[in-house]
C-alpha cells in the first residue's frame, strides 16, 4: 500500500480591497503529492502560478513551500542548485527568481501557501525572515501539517473573514517554522523524528484505513517498539490515534458540508454506515445526526472526547 498518496488538493482565493487592507491576505494555499516518475509541476494551475522547472518564474507574492515526503532541488538567481529533503521549509519572495522541482525517482509531498501584505513586508524588513535565512529546517512537524490543512480547508469553506483567519494562519506558520528551526528541535533524535513521521502518514491518509503494523514495517522500525514508544509519545496506540484523527475530520465533514452520514462513513472508509453510526455514538455521546445538529445550530465546538489510554 502506498500512503501519502492524496493527489492535489489547491484553492487560488479572490481578495477583496476591504481584505487588502487588513495587512496580510492569502492568494493560494494547497498540497500536491508528487509519485516518483510523474510529470511536474502539474498543469492545472493559472498562468500566474504554472512555471516550466527549466526556465523558472518570479511570482509577486511570497509562498511558503513545505517538504512531507521525498526529495528534490532548488534553486534561485544565485543560480546555485540546493537539495531539498523531506522537513525542509522554504521562503519565496515577491520578485526573487525561483526554480524547484522532486527528483524524479522520488517524488515529493509539498504544502504550500502564498501571501502578500504591509504585515509581511514589515517582518521581512526588521529581518526576522530574509533571503539569508529562508530556507528552514524544520523537519517532520505535525503541527505545521495541520496548519497547512487547516488553511485548504478554511480556503475551501470561504466563509466571512476566511482571508482574515488565514491570515493568523500565516503568521503563526511562520513562527512555529522559526522557532522549531531556530531551537532544532528536529535535532532531539531519531526516535521522534520517527513518531512525527507516523503521525504525519497518519493524518495525510486519514481517508484510508492503515495498518500500523505495516506502517512500522514502512518506516524500518519493529511493531512492538513502534507501538510503545507511540503511546508514550502521544498519549494512544497507533490504532486509537488514527480512529481520533478519522472523527476528528468526520466531525468537520457532519458540520461543514452536506454529505450525508453514509456518504461520510464511506469517505472515510469505515466498514459500514452502522459501524460508523455506533462508533460515534460510543466515542461521542452523540450520533453523527446529533452532532450535525448540535454544531450547526450553537456554532460551538463539542468537547473532544477524553483519551482512552
């Protein structure tokens, strides 16, 4: 089984004037999972943003590339080519002259987003981010996943003040990037470089069913050993981590969209609709139609449910 295989999830965003004026609006943000000996960059994008990896582009904005998975190279005026390997997060900004691409016996998982605004340009001018120090690394940090996530699906959702939301997005990407690369917390051991890496396969395939058994054996490390240091890490087994992580995007999908629960419970890969329905029950205390209910009616948050350890 191949995981980390989503595809190409990406949304270019329409910013109003009253948007501009807040200081940082969002352009485009998105995630492309690139399989080794695929064509890149993809074509579907707007002629603003498409770029042939031989002659490069300049964009007018700045962007936010980050590396999940696989590896590649980039390059900038300087001309110099620059490896880039998985937990690698890179700065692009308005008019600099850019190039990158996966290797292609590799491939690559990029999230991206790209911004502008006085917000911004003020960071960038009390240098607390410049081309000196735009290539960041950061290595495999879930938190950033779900920030990247959290952006597509505000983008998605378009809703009122969506631009200023991701927005404090933005920024609080850019500050979990320069404190984790300035501290190297990446550098505390393989052990958790290992379990970041888990739970970030976890969350990018949370459409699917994975076995953590044989996603051990894909990360070259025993099951018993995977299983006791996962749970001492984050509190659950790799089994029970997944199932929080799949009604975590089950609830969002109950509030956010109009799919009915047995087209959800099938998104989401459950065995049937009544496994579904009991499940959430059990965990929730609430079915999913209550649930539905409930957020859409108070637009308050339901409580996650305690950790069953």
């Amino acid at each position: 089984m191949n995981y980390n295989d989503l595809g190409v999830e990406f949304k270019y965003l329409i910013v109003s004037e009253k948007d501009k004026k807040f200081g940082l609006s969002v352009n485009t943000v998105g995630f492309q999972s690139i399989q080794p000996n695929s064509p890149y960059p993809i074509t579907d994008h707007p002629s603003g943003y498409f770029f042939n990896t031989q002659k490069g582009r300049i964009l007018h904005e700045y962007q936010f590339v980050y590396i999940t998975k696989g590896k590649g190279t980039l390059r900038f005026d300087s001309g110099e080519e620059i490896p880039i390997s998985k937990g690698i997060l890179f700065v692009i900004f308005p008019g600099q002259w850019h190039t990158y691409q996966p290797l292609t016996e590799s491939g690559w998982n990029e999230y991206y987003i790209g911004f502008e605004g006085s917000v911004f340009d003020s960071i960038v001018e009390k240098s607390f981010i410049s081309r000196e120090n735009q290539i960041l690394e950061v290595g495999i940090n879930e938190e950033l996943v779900n920030l990247f996530t959290c952006a597509i699906e505000v983008a998605e959702s378009d809703k009122i003040c969506s631009q200023q939301y991701l927005s404090g997005i933005v920024l609080h990407i850019l500050g979990l990037a320069l404190s984790v690369s300035q501290n190297k917390i990446f550098e505390v051991g393989d052990v958790v470089q290992k379990i970041e890496q888990a739970k970030i396969i976890m969350n990018e395939n949370v459409y699917k069913n994975i076995d953590p058994e044989e996603l051990a054996n894909k990360l070259s490390i025993s099951y018993s050993w995977f299983r006791k240091v996962f749970k001492d890490y984050t509190g659950y087994a790799p089994a029970k981590y997944f199932q929080e992580l799949k009604l975590r995007k089950a609830k969002h999908l109950l509030v956010s969209t109009s799919h009915s629960v047995k087209v959800i419970s099938y998104m989401l890969d459950y065995n049937s609709t009544e496994h579904f329905f009991s499940l959430f029950k059990k965990i929730t205390g609430f079915t999913p139609l209550e649930y539905r209910s409930y957020g859409r009616g108070s637009q308050a948050e339901i409580e996650e449910p305690e950790a069953d350890i």
